[in-house]
C-alpha cells in the first residue's frame, strides 16, 4: 500500500526465497519467535491502547464558512450528475485479478485512462451503504474510491495528493463517476491546498468522509463533510487562488477539510509495531455498538500489525472522552500475524483482513480472524482472493463487500456477499 510498484517488483525475489523456505502462512521476524498467519488475534492491554489515542483538531467555523463563500458550494447529486467518466466491463486480464474464491458478485472497470495511468494507485473505498443504513445517501446510491498520485515518487511535489471517484451506481450495469480533489482550507478559509496523504483506508459516515494519511506524520485521518463540496472557478494547472478566482490542478470540484485526528502520542512510525502505529487502512462498523470506526497498520511480514477500534459520538465523528472534548481513546485492539495487510473489516466481532502479495501476478489472502482462531476464507487455499487488493467496506443494506485493486492495468472494483466468508 505503502509502495509504488516498482519498489514492489524489488522484493519478488526475496518473498520467493521466503516463500521456498516457509509453509504457507507461516512468517519470522529477526529476533522474534516465529509468527503465522494463522496465529489468533492477541489482544492489546488497555494500558498499551491508552498510547494508542487521537486527537481531534477541528477547522475553525469561520474559516470553513469564508472558503464556502467564495466558491460555489454543490451537493453530491450535481457531482453525480456531472459524472464524465463511464466505468466499463473488465477485459480478461482484469478479471482474471478477481477473487477465485469466492466469487465476485458484481465488479467493474475504470475508463482506459485511469485504468493505465502509472502516476495515481487506487487505494480506498467507502460506499452510501456506509453512509446511511439504507443503502443510499437521498435518492443516490454510490461508491467512493480514494486515489493517491505516486507520480515520480517522493520527490514529486504532488506525492500523495488525494482525488476521490464519486461514482454513480444508481444503475448498477453502467456505472459513471467524476473525481474530486481533497484540499485543506489556508490562510483562514482565503485559500485551499491540497490534503497530502495516502488515502490507504476511507470511511463514510453520515455526512462525514474519513480518510487515512501517511506513514511518518502527525495526522492520522483526515475528516472531510458531504455539506462542503465546492466547484472550482478557474481551469487551469494550478491549485487555490488565481487570477479570476481558484482552480484545482484543473478538477472541478474539491473537498475542503474540515478538521483531521492526530495521533497523541505524536508521529507515527511504519513497520515498527512497538512505536505509533501509523493508521494504514480504516473502515466502518455497523455492527457495534456504538457504530465504530475500525483501522489496521502495514506492516511486513515478521511484525505482527495492530488493529484499533475507536468509537463514534455525536454529529458523526469519533467519541471524545476528555474533558477538554478532544480526545478519543482506542477502546479495543489486537495483533494479527497477518503480513502486509492492505484492508480491514470488522463485522459481529469477526475480523476480516486482506493481505497483498509484492509478486507480479500472485493473489492476494483474505483472513478471517478471532481471538480463537485465524482461518484464510478460501477453503485452504491461502492465495484466492484478488492480485494486489486494497481496502474492505461493507454494504449493509446489500450483505456485499466491496473492495478493489491496484496496479495498472489490473484494476478492478468488485463485491462478494458476506455471507460467502466464514462467520
């Protein structure tokens, strides 16, 4: 997730020499006694997950109000009805990335260009079915897709520069969808750049848009609202204020923050599980009680990856315990010995993992976990679900999960019924 592809083609030939020498699922860590896949969660104590806590930093009203002033502020149907991008049928090598078991019940494809464009990675999605427990946000019903731009890598100023899929799937058998722009008010609402993070999990809930940031940084998760979608003014290469009014890289509509959870303990820190675990993937649980958010960290094999369970309050964001209203703790966490997880969902107290191999036309696994056991979801063979998967979200109101995959060339949309993974 963490990766652009050629970093991943870098370690085909040491995952096979790992691969040769280890049963399936079974992982070491130098220095740390042996780990499997199929080891059951470990739960994490309340005073490690007390470390484990965010912070909320909201954008100020004023300053949400003053950029909505000037921009043009629309709703999600007029970006939906302005949907210039069809969706298409996968040809053979797209579906061939597809789960072999079990079997998609829906998926789609994007249009040429974003299906082979090298510089943006599709990371994450969310759905009106995590939105509203009816499936649908009004009359809408749509998924969201997070991209992240790699570009030329960490050196290129748009590295991690976050556009969003507002897809239209009101007509399942011909999807459509417009991308919008994530940025973050400046200079009192006066301007906007862009959001720079990875985009690796996504959650919506009620009128809020939760997505993940990067490794290495204060912020943990970026908070966007369905009520603050603004179309550009200016189409031009450039992003905030311009001559003439603000253009967006030439995107017409952006999502302004309106507020991010930091990490209290500072920043975090990736593929070290004993430091702050960097919020890797995230995702919605309807299911509990209170509904919650649930997040993942990845993290290579050898090195067992935290999951975290935070609550929600009120206005549909994260239950703050602290007098000062700020804080919100993890209630509940785990280890799984699951390698390389790129996704996470968790639904009646079972934990659903998707782990991404770094080989070139591997399947990934996806892992059914408790405190009790930890099973691949394919009948014993591990590598079935999708090449290269990212994150999971469940549509409720359908009993489908939805996830979609990375590399160019091969990416795919796609849903299973729940029902088809153990319970």
């Amino acid at each position: 997730m963490n990766s652009r592809r050629s970093i991943r083609l870098a370690l085909v030939a040491l995952l096979t020499l790992v691969a040769a020498t280890l049963a399936p699922g079974a992982i070491t860590g130098a220095g740390a006694a042996a780990t499997a896949y199929t080891d059951p969660l470990e739960t994490i104590s309340a005073s490690e997950r007390a470390g484990y806590g965010l912070r909320w930093n909201a954008v100020t009203p004023e300053t949400t109000a003053n950029l909505d002033s000037k921009l043009n502020n629309v709703g999600v149907t007029e970006v939906l009805e302005s949907a210039n991008h069809p969706a298409r049928s996968c040809n053979a090598a797209e579906r061939g990335t597809l789960p072999t078991a079990p079997t998609a019940s829906a998926s789609f494809c994007w249009d040429t260009g974003d299906a082979t464009t090298p510089d943006w990675h599709p990371q994450s999605i969310t759905s009106s079915g995590d939105a509203d427990d009816d499936g649908a946000w009004g009359t809408n019903r749509l998924i969201l897709a997070g991209w992240s731009y790699v570009g030329t890598g960490t050196g290129d100023a748009r590295y991690n520069t976050v556009r969003v899929a507002f897809i239209d799937y009101n007509n399942p058998a011909a999807p459509k969808y417009r991308w919008v722009l994530l940025v973050t008010p400046t200079s009192g609402g006066e301007n906007f750049a862009r959001v720079a993070a990875h985009a690796g999990g996504m959650a919506w809930y009620g009128d809020k848009l939760f997505v993940s940031g990067q490794q290495g940084h204060t912020n943990a998760i970026y908070v966007f609202s369905m009520e603050h979608i603004l179309q550009a003014s200016v189409n031009s290469s450039a992003i905030g204020k311009v001559d003439g009014g603000y253009s967006a890289w030439g995107y017409q509509y952006v999502m302004p923050a309106i507020g991010s959870y930091s990490y209290d303990a500072g920043a975090c820190t990736g593929n070290v599980n004993t430091a702050v675990p960097c919020v890797g993937s995230l995702s919605l649980d309807r299911s509990s009680v209170p509904n919650s958010l649930v997040t993942t960290e990845y993290l290579n094999n050898g090195t067992k990856g935290r999951m975290l369970r935070y609550n929600f309050g009120s206005n549909y964001l994260l239950n703050s315990s602290s007098a000062s209203g700020s804080f919100v703790p993890a209630v509940q966490g785990y280890r799984s010995g699951v390698g390389n997880m790129q996704g996470v969902l968790a639904h009646n107290n079972v934990w659903y993992v998707a782990h991404a191999s770094a080989s070139s036309g591997v399947h990934g696994h996806l892992w059914r976990q408790t405190t009790t056991r930890s099973v691949a979801t394919c009948g014993g063979t591990y590598q079935c679900w999708a090449e290269h998967p990212e994150s999971l979200t469940y549509w409720q109101s359908t009993g489908q999960v939805w996830s979609l995959t990375e590399w160019e060339n091969l990416r795919t949309v796609f849903a299973v019924p729940l029902s088809t993974l153990p319970s």
